[in-house]
C-alpha cells in the first residue's frame, strides 16, 4: 500500500467568472489569468500551493477547473476533463472540494444552479462533509450596500447551498491570502479530526474509465438540463 499523499487535494467548481482562478492566484507566485469578463481556464490545472496557516506550513494541490457555461456539449468535455484530470493527477482521491458563487448574481439561476446541481453530482451525498462553498466578489461591492448581500448569502446558505454536515458559507471579502488561507484552514482543521473522505462520486461510478462521463449522474444532469429558463431560487433588492 502507498503511503499517504502529504499534500491536500482540493477540487474547485463554478461557474465560469465565480473567482476560481481568482482564489489560486491569491496564493502563488505562479501566472495565473483572470479576466472577471471571460472565461479564463480551458482545461483543468494544479497548483501546488504551501501556504503558512496559523503558523505552520501546509502543502495543498488546488485543482482549478473551467468554468461551466451553455451549451451542454462543452460542459460535458469539462466534465471529462475533470474525470480524466482526477484519474491522473490524484488516483488516491481528492480531500475536499469548494463551489464558488458570484454574490453579485442577486438571483441564483439558470447556469448557476445547473452547476451546483452538476456539483453536487459529481461529489456524492457521502462526500458532503467535505465541501466548502465560497461567496465571492465582495470587494467589488460598496461597504453601504454589504447588508443587503449578506442577506442574499443567508438566503443561499438557507436555501440551495444547504447540504447536510457541509459547513456554512465562506465569505471571501477581500481578493487577497489572507482571505483565501481562511478557506483552506477549514480543510486542515478537517484533515484532523475527520478520516479520508470517500472517493468523489463521479470517480466511483466511472471505476477507473473516463470515457464514459455521460453515464455519470453528473453527465446525466448535464445532458438533461433543456435550457427551458430560469429557475429562480434566492431574490433580493
């Protein structure tokens, strides 16, 4: 048997401009594009990133993935890129998983709950310990107008983003490490107290071939989701 990985892997999903790369970049010295107005990453990529939390150095592999948009044909070659990045770059198993939320999208709708609904597809319901949700964007909001997205964040957290023993939702408020290591101490406090996880759902249903992600419960969300509209689930201001 191999010995365990030292480094935390951590898988982030979103839609595409809900700050993934973002977040990466707030933690290493290595190029990282963003741009708020397209998406960014093409294919999935690891990071390596080590970053001092509470004074102790932690290795993590932050898998940084491509943000899913319409149409369904290319959410379902993200999907198989995840399935083939996963099998290559961590055959042991993720530790944790994180969905972003642009907090500036004062509806939850269309795009955004088809991929948290893929999210939560491709984690499995005995993965749920395990995730993390990250609000982001709170910088680009004036501090005056703060209290009425807070209640759009508990409306969230209420509501679609409530999973049973998954944490309550991270506030990112500034773009920067010290916000982002936040996060990140959540899966280390994880790492101690709380065995590995189970596989990612998507990784024990596709059992070593990643040829076949439509099959998946998270390709069989992907291929049902018509488009018909928007489906509201959060309202304010």
């Amino acid at each position: 048997m191999s010995a365990p990985r030292k480094e935390l892997v951590v898988l982030l999903i979103g839609p595409s401009g809900s700050g993934k790369s973002s977040f990466v970049k707030s933690l290493t010295s290595e190029t990282v594009r963003v741009d708020s107005r397209r998406p960014c990453t093409d294919v999935c990529k690891a990071y390596k990133v080590e970053p001092t939390i509470n004074g102790h150095r932690k290795a993590f592999i932050l898998i940084d993935t491509p943000g899913f948009v319409d149409p369904q044909d290319v959410n379902l070659d993200i999907l198989q890129n995840i399935a083939e990045t996963l099998a290559k770059l961590a055959p042991g198993g993720v530790f944790g998983a994180i969905y972003f939320h642009n907090i500036t999208e004062v509806r939850m709708k269309g795009t955004s709950l088809s991929v948290l609904d893929v999210f939560k597809a491709i984690c499995g319901r005995e993965f749920y310990p395990h995730i993390a949700f990250v609000t982001t964007m709170w910088d680009t909001i004036q501090e005056k107008f703060h209290a009425k997205f807070q209640i759009t964040n508990k409306e969230l957290e209420d509501g679609p983003m409530r999973l049973k023993d998954a944490p309550e939702i991270f506030k990112r408020l500034r773009d920067d490490d010290e916000c982002s290591k936040k996060v990140l101490e959540h899966f280390l406090l994880l790492a101690r107290k709380r065995p590995a996880p189970p596989p990612l759902h998507l990784m024990k249903e596709l059992r070593g071939d990643t040829r076949n992600v439509g099959n998946t419960a998270a390709g069989r969300r992907i291929l049902k989701d018509d488009r018909s509209g928007p489906s509201t689930c959060c309202t304010v201001l």
